[in-house]
C-alpha cells in the first residue's frame, strides 16, 4: 500500500530539485512546463519557498537557489564526511599523501573532509573548511572537465591530444611546492565535487591518477 504524500510539498521538493540542477536557473513558464501545471500554481510555490529563503528571483526573473539552502547545506556536510572518510583514508594510506573530498559551494569549492596518511614522516597539510576557485587546483579543475563533459564540451587540452583520463593534475604550487591529482564525483545528482590528494615533491607517479579515479567512484557510492 502506497502512503499518503503531500502534493504541494512533493511539488515544491521538485521545483528545488530542478533548480540546483540548472545553472542558469529557470523562468516561470519553464518550470510550469516541467511540473505540468500552470503558472498559477508555480507563483504560490515559488512565494512560498522565497519566504523560507530557499529560492530567489534575480533581476531577469529566472528563479535560482536561495542562500537558504546552504544552512541546510551545512547541517548535511558532517553526513558527507562520514560516508567518505573510509574510502578516503584508505586512498591516504596506499599513497602516503593527504586525501580530500572538495565539493561545489556557490562559486566556490569547498573540502568537507580530509584525510592524512599515519605512516609518512611529512605530508601535507590541508584544513576542511578551505575555500578557493574552481579553477585554482586539481579538485576544482575536475569539477569543471565533468561539468564541460556533461554538457558536450571540453575543459582545457591534452597537449598529446589523447582523451581525457578522467581526472586532473595540478602543482607544483608556486608558495608550497606540492601537486595535487583529484577526479570528479561520477554518477551523483545534485552534488557536484572531487576528490583528489595532495602531494609533496612536483611530479605525480603515474598510478596516483588511477587511484584517484577508483576512490572517487567508492565516495560515490558511499553517497548514493
């Protein structure tokens, strides 16, 4: 026996879904079209959600996510660390390099978890909570080739012009000297992010690309 829902709310659920999905956000008449109702019924849904700070309206009308949802946001971060961690850690050790998860904040990205290796004499240091560009490291830049790919471009060129490998290389790092490697999340809905390793020293061994892929599909499912 199938339960009771609740019609408006399962509505408004799906106007954010459709949301955090559209980069560019979304009109009235477009969202009308997707729910399959007029747009009478997407106005009060949209009222509603503007009070509780979980849509906005920008100054062409197209509707986006509201700040709002990043206090929520931050309620799920600790859930998102503790599904990660094993396979995090477990990337940390077979590399003796610190280990992260970055994820996609507004503009920015943001590392919710990290992970250190316990058998190197020195690693690198990388704090959760850091915040920087997408295009400033490996763990951005993955984000970005995944979100190219998925809508049929490209992010940057391999100078052997042989197909992407599927994660990113960045470093070494003008102030620290350290590289790093990350691949995106595969698979996720409504979660964009990466994860990567730091490493100290300017080149990257060969088999860290791979396993960074292998892990980044093991968080992956740990979040589905």
């Amino acid at each position: 026996m199938t339960a009771e829902t609740s019609q408006t709310l399962d509505r408004g659920v799906r106007v954010l879904k459709l949301l955090a999905d559209s980069e560019r956000g979304l009109t009235v008449t477009e969202l009308a079209a997707r729910l399959e109702v007029n747009r009478t019924v997407v106005y009060r849904l949209l009222a509603t959600l503007e009070q509780h700070g979980l849509v906005r309206r920008d100054l062409g009308g197209r509707v986006r996510v509201g700040l709002g949802v990043l206090r929520l946001a931050n309620r799920v971060h600790p859930l998102l660390r503790e599904a990660a961690l094993p396979a995090l850690r477990g990337l940390a050790e077979d590399l003796g390099a610190t280990a992260h998860l970055t994820l996609v904040d507004g503009a920015d990205a943001l590392v919710v978890a990290v992970a250190e290796p316990s058998w190197t004499d020195f690693h690198v240091a990388y704090r959760t909570g850091l915040r920087h560009q997408l295009d400033d490291n490996a763990a951005g830049r993955a984000i970005l080739a995944a979100r190219a790919l998925r809508y049929g471009g490209h992010y940057g060129d391999r100078p052997d012009g042989q197909p992407d490998p599927g994660f990113t290389v960045s470093g070494p790092d003008e102030r620290s000297g350290a590289s790093g490697a990350a691949a995106a999340l595969p698979g996720l809905t409504g979660i964009e992010g990466s994860v990567g390793v730091v490493l100290l020293g300017g080149m990257v061994p060969e088999r860290v690309g791979p396993r960074v892929v292998e892990a980044a599909a093991q968080v992956a499912e740990a979040l589905r």
